[in-house]
C-alpha cells in the first residue's frame, strides 16, 4: 500500500519528512520496509537513508539475527538529532516542555501567571524557554524550535479569539511570532490550545488508536479539533472548531461572542466558576472547583447536570455531522469534575454512532492537565522539520514506539487540596 511517495526529483524534500515520518510513527523500519510503505523506489529509499543518516535524524542499528544469514538493519530517529520547546498558555499558568524528535519528554517547567497581557507574557515565555535550556543544554543547531499554544491563537501566529473576556482583550491583533521569535532566535509555531492538545493527543495519547476522532477540549472555554483521516481541519482562516460557540440552546445564556446559548455558557471551566461565584481571572481556579466537588455543594452539582445536559447535544450534532471513530475529551478541567460529566452524559441518545460493527466507544476521557497542549504545541516545531502526513500516524496493526510522554507526567498544578 502506497502512501503517497514521489520519485520525482521535486518530491525530494517531501519524500525526506515522508521517511522520516514513517520510522517516528513505526519506531524501527527496515529500508524494504520503508519502501513498501512508501511506494517510493529502493533505490529512492536508500539515498534518503543514507543522507538522514549522515545528518544525524536518524540512526541505522542492526536487527538480532535468527543465525541465518544477515539481519536487515532497522533504521529509528535519533533523539539527538533535534529538539523543540512546547509552550501552553491558559489564564494561570505557562507551561513549558522540552522533547526530543523521537517524543521523549525531557524536561518540563511551570510558572504562574498573575499578569495575562502580551507584556507580562513574551517575557515569561522566554524565560522559562531559556532557564530549560540552560538546564538541559542543547546544541544550537539542533533546536527545530519553539510551538506556542494559547486560546484564540491561530497557526498564522495572530490572535482572532472569538470572544471578548479578561483573558482574550489583550491580545487582538497581537503578532505573537513576529514578537517572540526575534526575543528568542528560534522559529515560532502557534496554534490554539484545543487545536494543539488535539494534535498532543494524536501523537502522544488516546489518539494514537484513532485515524478519525473528534477532540473536545475543556479549557477556560471550550475548543477542540477535528482530525480527519489523521489532519486536524484547520477550515478556510485557522479558525476551525470553535466548538464551545455552538449553539445548544435557543435563546439561552447570553454569550462573550455576542450570540445566545452556546456551550461554553453551560459546560466549560468559566461557566462552573461563575456557578460558585468564583472570579475566573483569580488563580487556583481548579482548586476552588475540586473544593466545591468534595463539599458536595449544590451549585457545583447543578452545574454539572445542566454541563452534561448540553454536553449531550453537542456530541450528537458532532456525530452526526463527522461521523468520528470516537469523541475524546480532555482538558485543563478538573479530573473528578469531568468524570462526573462523562458519567450524566451515558447512555448517550441516538445518533449515527449509535450501533457501531466495531463496538468502540462512543466518547473516551483523555488527558487531563497542562502537559498534552504544551506537547502538541512542541509537535508543531518538531513536525514542521518531519511531517509529509499526518496519515502515517494511523498506519494500522502498528504499535508505535513513540514514548508516551504524557503517560508519565503527574499534574502536580491540580493536586487535591
Ligand atoms: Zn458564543
């Protein structure tokens, strides 16, 4: 089965990000492997392993043999071979990961945010990128560079948020990489939180069994993504999946965006916080929700069912609409918070999901936690240099040997009081 190589010579450099993104998502390929999977020519195959090599992404190591003849030699990326920063803005906290190109986690930094204006901000981003560095160092030449993801954010790195709130004010209009790439003399990528948790997700997380998922993000608000056949849809300007303005109740809860009844107004962080008169601008936001929850307070418990009412509607309009293999649903929200959601939510009503041949779940929890944006935002910078297509990411009966970084990663920001 081929996936779309080029033996033609323009297709050089795409045919390169192709290879390299077969070994990632299958850990160790042979070069017949590799030129199976590809449909590009072994002697294609070849030219372009020997000049990864040389460059040092990848590494070739010989398979143990069975005492017959000569194993083949299985090529995998080199994780020295390049590094990206990963970098997730919310209303508290930045949040800043280093990985390698093969996706191990190496070191991650997180500093509260008190002051969410551009001004406060670019500093504190460039701070915690140059204290990582000088705790890990890293050679120069080998850093692809820094993603950046922020709500509102799009991946033309300007701010175009949808709604007007404390947060999102300061930043209309913001050129965030013309700002912050000359602070820091790396390449910037940006995307939106939801947008790159998404992708954090396809990489690191449950997304990985998926080549068709819908993505709902808890954050303040609510975002997502929709990856199909493995690519986030970006829509026409970036703006895709602003799930969180879809209307689920007629003439409902006046909105940030202007429009009445959108969903953020029901189940998103903002919308609890405000259900126990919690200002959304003051930290320990997820403490104060994780407090109410364990006192059983009758505010929190009424957010959660009128959260899990609208909830409902707006999984069955994005099923029927996408068809997906699944819904995840992840986020910055409380764990135990969510859990309850997802527990009113089932059994969900009729949809087009609703009698599947391959029994999978209709919505599955993923994530929880600052770590899968600030990877996905890391993604951006690593996938620039390597990704042809998303799509061999969901080569099946394959198991991937990227590591599970976020398996590993303990959200010690939303600790249980
Ligand atoms: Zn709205």
């Amino acid at each position: 089965m081929s996936f779309g190589g080029t033996n033609l010579d323009q297709g050089h450099a795409y045919n390169r990000r192709l290879v390299l993104e077969a070994i990632r998502v299958h850990g160790a390929l042979s070069r017949a492997e590799l030129t199976r999977l590809t449909g590009l020519a072994p002697q294609t195959i070849s030219n372009i392993s020997a000049a990864l090599t040389e460059v040092g992404l990848v590494v070739a190591e010989r398979r143990s043999g069975n005492g017959r003849g000569q194993p083949p030699a299985d090529l995998r990326l080199n994780p020295k071979g390049g590094y990206a920063f990963g970098v997730s803005i919310d209303n508290r906290r930045i949040f800043t990961v280093l990985v390698d190109i093969a996706g191990n986690l190496l070191d991650e930094l997180e500093d509260r945010l008190y002051d969410t204006s551009p001004e406060s901000v670019l500093p504190r981003i460039a701070s915690s990128i140059t204290t990582l560095r000088k705790q890990t160092p890293l050679p120069v030449d080998r850093i692809l560079g820094a993603g950046i993801a922020m709500t509102g954010l799009t991946t033309h790195g300007n701010f175009v948020g949808l709604a007007f709130d404390d947060f999102t004010s300061h930043w209309y209009g913001f050129p965030f990489e013309r700002q912050l790439e000359p602070m820091l003399g790396i390449p910037i990528f940006t995307d939106n939180d939801a947008r790159a948790a998404a992708i954090g997700e396809a990489f690191y997380g449950k997304g990985r069994k998926f080549r068709d998922f819908v993505y709902i993000y808890f954050g303040v608000g609510i975002g997502g993504s929709i990856i199909n056949s493995g690519q986030p849809f970006r829509g026409s300007r970036g703006r895709a999946s602003e799930f969180g303005h879809m209307i689920v109740e007629a003439g409902g809860r006046l909105c940030s965006c202007g429009n009445r009844g959108c969903l953020e107004q029901y189940t998103s962080m903002v919308s609890a916080l405000r259900a126990i008169e919690h200002r959304a601008d003051n930290a320990n936001t997820q403490e104060a929700l994780l407090r109410a929850f364990d006192d059983g307070d009758p505010r929190i418990l009424h957010w959660i069912d009128s959260a899990a009412i609208h909830l409902t509607t707006a999984i069955i309009n994005l099923e029927n609409i996408f068809d997906p293999e699944t819904i995840l649903l992840g986020g910055i929200i409380p764990e135990p918070l969510l859990d309850a959601i997802m527990a009113r939510i089932e059994p969900l009503p009729r949809s087009v999901a609703s009698r599947r041949e391959d029994g999978a779940s209709r919505i599955v929890k993923s994530s929880i936690g600052p770590a899968i944006p600030a990877l996905g935002a890391a993604s951006l910078a690593l996938f620039d240099a390597t990704s042809a297509s998303f799509s061999l990411l969901f080569k099946k009966n394959v198991v991937s040997s990227v590591p599970a970084a976020i398996d590993r990663f303990q959200p010690a920001s939303v600790a249980r009081p």
